[in-house]
C-alpha cells in the first residue's frame, strides 16, 4: 500500500484528501466519520463577516426578533442562523473539533473587509485551529473602484490576518484577477502560506414570474476540475508556497490529476454531499489501487509530474490547447 501522507500549510497529513468548508462540518459525528473515512484534514464551515459585525454590535443573541435595528446591508444574516449559530458558537465548535478529532482542523472566514477579522482570526487560533483559511468574496460594483484597489485590499487583509497569528493562513482565491500570477505573488509576500484555487461563487438565479432574484446551488462537476489544473500547474513554481485545489474534486482520477498539477492536497465537498462522507474511503482506496499499479510508493513521487516545471511546456498550458480544440472541432466536422 502506497504511503499517502501529505504536507500542507506546515501541518503533516495521512492524506491529500480534505473536506472543504461546506455544512457537513457542522456536526461533530460527521468530523469523526470523516477522519475514519481517510480525510488528512477539514477546512470548517464558514464564519461569516456579517455575523462578527453583529457580535461586535451586541446583535449576535436577538438579531431574529430585531431584524428591524439592523442596517440595511445586515438583514439578511437572520436566515444564516439555520447555517450556524454565530461568532461565539463558532469558537466553541473549533473547540470541540480538536477535542473530537486528531486530524488538523482549519479555520473559516469568509468576507472581505471588516476590523473584527483580525479579532476573530486571533481568537480562532486560541480556540485551537491548527490553521485558517481566508475565503475572500468581494463583488467590486462600483464603477469608481479600480482593480488596483481591489487587489491592495486583498493584499492589506491578508497581511493584517497573517501578522496578528501564529497559525498558518491559507488564502482562497478567484480565478478572476486579470493577473492571477501577480496577485499570488503579492500575497505570498503579505504572509499566506498556502492558495486555495479556486472559490465556486454562487451565483443567484431571476424568477421571472414572480419578478424576484433567488438563491440558487448547482454542486460542482469533475469538468470545472479543468481550471484549477491547469492555473496550478502553471504556478506551482513560482512561490514558496503551498497549493490546494477545489471545485471538481469527485473521484481518485480527479485527484491524481491534482496531485500531478503540483497541489500539495486537493478539497472536496460537493462529492461527499452527493454520495455521503464515505465517498472518501471510496477515493482513497482507488488511489491507492493506481499507485500500487502503476509503480509509485507514495503521493509525493507523483506531485507536480504534470506542472510546468516538469513538462517544460507553457504553450500546453497556455494557448496551445485553445488552438488544438478548434482544429480537432474543425476536423470533426469535415469527416
């Protein structure tokens, strides 16, 4: 049997494979099912910005009933309280994980500006994550805002995060900067220690009846694996740093793939939520099975196999692909 143990964000795991932040890290019973099941590590579900802004306001205990004194850009954080149960029932849960399990878990913050980040990321490490994940969502509206000032306050959070704690910080990042490379750069040198490629946005769907914008969730596919492979391929040399893919990790195939691009672990979620956590003892056997097959003692020997740096070959990786598609679409259609 082949040895699986991985490193990530300094911390040591028996596997590459970790649950992402998703609902199924709620309940302590699954944390444990998914330790048995093979998992190296599990990134929490989400603290959300909006709900420190409302500890910090002394909203966090009665905000249901009082929805009404909220600002505006708050009231809609009173349905999150059938999500989780506030900052202050966060910490609690952190605390009870590192009790329940022994593989790392890591922190989850979710937002993009607020003064309490720094407050909650310090009492996140003291509640006893081994890690943190910065899961930055910022939707730049307004026409005034540059990308230049978008990326800055990317770079300024990550920085105060990551000098205010001990603990390693991971950032997730979208694959929409029109400098991917650059930006990643940018906040390794403000002190991440590992890039999470890449965030799902949810995006909301129009009833066109009722006139009325709704929520909407499509769970990922193996094909949206496609962009993560090929952006960390393409950066795994560039920084000292470490790098997890997400978003269209569903089977050992897809995970072998991530492995070969140079990720040092791959997430998943929405492939435990369709078949249930022991989809991952599932995963882990098949990989196992491929490496014993096809001759390789460990993860590591295969890591980066299909990275740039390895292959040599950036045009693969950048427009070469493009062109290929459309030769092969336009042979298909002459036959």
């Amino acid at each position: 049997m082949a040895n699986l143990e991985s490193t990530y964000l300094g911390l040591q795991l028996k596997s590459p494979l970790v649950v992402s932040s998703c609902p199924l890290s709620y309940h302590l019973d699954n944390l444990r099912r998914m330790e048995a099941a093979g998992a190296g590590a599990v990134v929490l579900y989400s603290l959300f910005e909006e709900q420190i802004e409302l500890a910090e306001m002394g909203f966090s205990s009665y905000y249901t009933e009082h929805n009404e004194e909220l600002p505006e850009a708050l009231r809609h954080v009173a349905s999150m309280k059938e999500y989780n149960q506030g900052a202050g029932s966060y910490l609690a849960h952190i605390y009870q994980a590192k009790q329940a399990v022994s593989i790392p878990i890591i922190g989850s913050l979710n937002g993009y500006y607020n003064s309490g980040w720094t407050r909650y990321a310090r009492l996140i490490e003291a509640a006893g994550a081994d890690a943190l994940e910065l899961n930055i969502y910022y939707l730049p509206t307004k026409p005034h805002i540059t990308a230049a000032e978008v990326e800055q306050m990317y770079i300024d959070l990550v920085r105060d995060v990551t000098e205010s704690v001990r603990i390693p910080v991971a950032v997730k990042l979208s694959p929409y900067f029109s400098a991917l490379a650059n930006i990643s750069r940018r906040l390794v040198g403000a002190g991440a220690s590992g890039l999470v490629l890449f965030n799902r946005f949810y995006q909301p769907d129009f009833d066109i009846v009722n006139r009325a914008i709704i929520p909407s969730l499509d769970l990922s596919v193996s094909s949206e694996l496609r962009l993560r492979l090929r952006w960390v391929a393409l950066l795994s040399d560039q920084n000292d740093v470490d790098l997890a893919i997400t978003g269209g990790v569903h089977t050992a195939e897809d995970t072998i793939k991530g492995i070969m691009a140079g990720a040092n672990v791959v997430m998943m979620a929405s492939a435990l939520i369709q078949n249930g956590i022991g989809h991952l003892s599932t995963i882990e056997n098949e990989l196992n099975q491929w490496l014993d097959n096809n001759g390789y003692k460990s993860t590591k020997e295969i890591r980066g196999l299909l990275s740039h740096a390895q292959i040599g070959d950036s045009a693969a990786l950048e427009r070469a692909n493009y062109l290929n598609v459309l030769r092969t679409a336009r042979s298909q259609e002459g036959s």
